[in-house]
C-alpha cells in the first residue's frame, strides 16, 4: 500500500512504570489522497472548548491540493478526529484570507477564499512540512518552507510559517527573510527555505528552522508569539550568521531544531546542520534578552564523514532525572551490519563544562 496515503496512529499509556503494551487490533487510521505526502508531518493537539476538550491530530500533506483557488498542489493541513473513520478529516483553511493589504479577514467564507497575489508563488510551497502543537490549550504552527516571494524581476524562496489559534484559526503569518537583502541572491536571503523545521514552546515562542541564508550555512529563527500585545518581547532572536557563524558554507543550521533546558539555567535552543564539517554538528545556543545575535554555548560533532548527524533532534528526559537530555539521528551512518545511527546526551552541563 502507498505510503504516501495514510498513517497508523498508536496510542498506549505508561501509568506508574517503565513497561507498555501496545495495542496493535485497534490502530487509529486515516488517509489522505494519493501523492499528497498525507502524514509527512504529524502532531498531537488537545483543543480546549468550554466545558471540556477535544484532541485532534493535525497531519501535514505538502503535495496536497490546497481549498484557496489559483492554486496547485500547494500543500494543506488537516485536523483528524481521534476515531475508527478512514475519511473524516477536515482541511484547516490556512491560506486565502489574506486581504491586499496584508490584513487577515475572518469573515471571508470558505468558499470565497481570495487566490495568492501577484507577489508570491503557492504551486509547491510544501505547506505541511512542518507542523507543530504547543500542548493542551495552546497555539499551532504550521510552515511551508518552498513559498516564493515575486518582485519585478525575481523569484526567491524564502519560505513561511502561520501559527494558529487553539481552535485552529489564523493568528499570525512569519516571514523570516522578508524585507532582507537579497542583491546577492543565495549569499545573502534569497533561499532562506525557512519552516523547513520549527518548534513551540511553553513560554509562547516560536522557533524557525531556516537551512539557506548567506549559501546555506543557515539560522534559525525566535520569536515571541504571546497573546499579551502590550508587553511581549518583540526582539527577533537568531543565531549568529555571516562571518560569526558558528558553521560554513552548505552546512544547513537550521534543519532542525528543538528547545530544552539543557544546562540548568534556562532554555536553550539546539539546532542541526547535518552537513556541517562533513560529519554534521548540532549547535546549541543561548540568548540574552533584547540581544537579536545568540550565542555559541555548545557544538557537538558527528563521528563517521556524510553521516547528516543533526538531520533531526529532540529534547527530551530520557533517563528520569528532570533534566532535558537530547537525542540526534544521523541517519546515513553506516558500518558493515547496520544502517542509521541515533545518539543521546544525557550529560551537556558536564559537556559544556568540559568545553569551556
């Protein structure tokens, strides 16, 4: 069977022990349509009603046909009911309110969505690459890392993220890269690719994967997305690029990242660039408030040339003590009986330490 067109959701619980059973007569299924990449990306989302909750699962399709006209294959997201149906998830209307001005209109109806405007290209964004759930009660984000900006005489594939509401509905639009330089095109932001990965933390901030800035060393992105207009911080936080950065040319910062608190001190926020130094690096970082450049406080190296170590991380506790372990994939490592190779941190104070 296409596994493009569906995927298996299985649920178990772990309730005072380390041992569990999974259940394997009752999956939860559902489907998309075929060469959609239904299930690309896929998170958990619990949405607080008035009395009591619902949890959804949201599922990003990139090659999906999206309901705003004047697109093709642009990518969709959708939410899924936690039942036994096949075919009973709805598309999440993300793109077509819009107005000309760059204001968002809620009361344009679903069948009256407005089509791109002559600034931007859809067909292909990959909407759905990556999807992201803040946790009971809290915001979505969802990227599309392939959306291209049009100006007079250029195309450039900058990429963006929408985070919504707990109900699912469009709060804000991030745009990484727009308004930067782009003169010199991929030296510069012309393919910032950002969305390709992101999370959302606890402290309502939003964290922006983005490979492609000044040839593809890469960056990522922080943001606060606090409902508290007034007095939330507005810096926009990111790693150190050009010169400073921690990592060169065609590295890819930014392919992944996560948030965790890695050295007792707060968060941190570790990064991948699986084609760092040959063998890949993860780079964590830390941030001062009002301070836009980050700072270096951790790299740690992949072991075995072409391996993509920091293809893709997590944070966190593996081993129950309360503190945030982190778990890096590098899955072109290979020796002469097996394939792929995950490694975990259960120690980065005592690493940090050593480093310094």
């Amino acid at each position: 069977m296409d596994n493009s067109r569906f995927f298996i959701l299985l649920m178990f619980m772990v309730i005072g022990t380390y041992g569990f059973n999974l259940e394997p007569r009752i999956p939860v299924i559902k489907r998309g349509m075929n060469g959609s990449y239904f299930g690309y990306s896929v998170a958990e989302h619990q949405e607080e009603l008035e009395n009591n909750a619902m949890s959804w699962i949201l599922v990003g399709a990139p090659l999906d046909q999206n309901r705003q006209p004047g697109t093709n294959r642009s990518g969709a997201l959708w939410q899924c009911p936690l039942s036994t149906s096949t075919g009973d998830c709805k598309q999440v209307i993300t793109d077509g309110r819009l107005t000309e001005d760059g204001l968002y209109d809620p009361n344009i109806d679903s069948d009256e969505l407005i089509p791109p405007g002559n600034d931007e290209i859809k067909d292909g964004q990959w909407l759905g690459v990556t999807v992201r759930s803040q946790g009971a009660g809290g915001k979505v984000m969802v990227c599309a890392h392939r959306h291209i900006v049009k100006t007079a005489d250029s195309q450039w594939g900058q990429g963006q993220c929408y985070i919504l509401t707990n109900d699912l509905k469009y709060q804000d639009l991030k745009k990484p890269c727009s308004g930067k330089p782009t003169n010199k095109a991929h030296e510069q932001f012309g393919y910032c690719q950002a969305g390709t990965s992101g999370v959302l933390t606890s402290d309502d901030r939003v964290v922006i994967g983005t490979p492609g800035p000044h040839t593809w060393r890469g960056t990522l992105y922080l943001f606060t997305v606090s409902d508290d207009y007034l007095s939330r911080d507005s810096t926009v936080y990111h790693a150190p690029m050009q010169d400073a950065s921690p990592v060169n040319k065609y590295s890819y910062l930014g392919m992944s990242v996560t948030v965790g608190n890695f050295f007792g001190n707060g968060s941190s926020y570790a990064s991948g660039a699986p084609r760092s130094n040959g063998t890949g690096q993860v780079v964590i970082l830390t941030r001062q408030d009002f301070r836009p450049d980050m700072d270096v406080a951790l790299t740690l190296d992949g072991e075995q040339f072409a391996s993509s170590f920091g293809y893709e991380i997590a944070a966190l506790d593996v081993n129950g003590d309360k503190k945030t372990d982190l778990v890096v994939s590098a899955p072109f490592y290979f020796n002469k009986l097996e394939g792929g190779a995950v490694y975990i941190y259960t120690s980065l104070c005592r690493i940090n330490r050593d480093s310094e």
